[in-house]
C-alpha cells in the first residue's frame, strides 16, 4: 500500500466515524487491512525505528498513525 493509498483510506474511515480519535481511527485501518497489512506496516515501523515499541498490531497502528500526522503536519507548513 502506497502512502496515498493509506492516507485516503484513513480519510474514508474517518469520514465513517468522525467521533472516533485518531489513533482509534488508525487502528481500523490496520483491523480492515488485515494480517498481511498488520505485518507490512509494522515493518516500516521497524524500518524506520530499527525497534518494535510493542506487538505487530501496535507497531503497525503507530506507523499509520505516525505518517498521517507527519503528512498533515508538512500541509500546514
């Protein structure tokens, strides 16, 4: 999944559930990828932090969460 893929699925589902948090919001976005997602997520996690700061599931719901936030953050600027 590219990074725009994920973004628009994050905007999907956020539009679906506007009074969930964001990092709720993330975690669907994991739940609805599945096992294979959950795993390549996670892994870029790992890229990225050369460290799992928990389980698959977690890691994968923190890189989501983290490139959302760091894309939105760089639209502000």
């Amino acid at each position: 999944m590219t990074v725009d893929e994920l973004v628009v699925e994050f905007a999907l589902v956020r539009l679906d559930h506007p009074g969930l948090d964001l990092d709720e919001i993330a975690a669907m976005v994991v739940r609805r990828g599945g096992p294979e997602r959950t795993l390549e997520f996670a892994s870029r996690t790992l890229a990225a932090r050369d460290e799992l700061r928990g389980g698959a599931f977690e890691s994968a719901v923190e890189y989501v969460l983290r490139t959302v936030l760091t894309l939105r953050d760089d639209m502000a600027d």
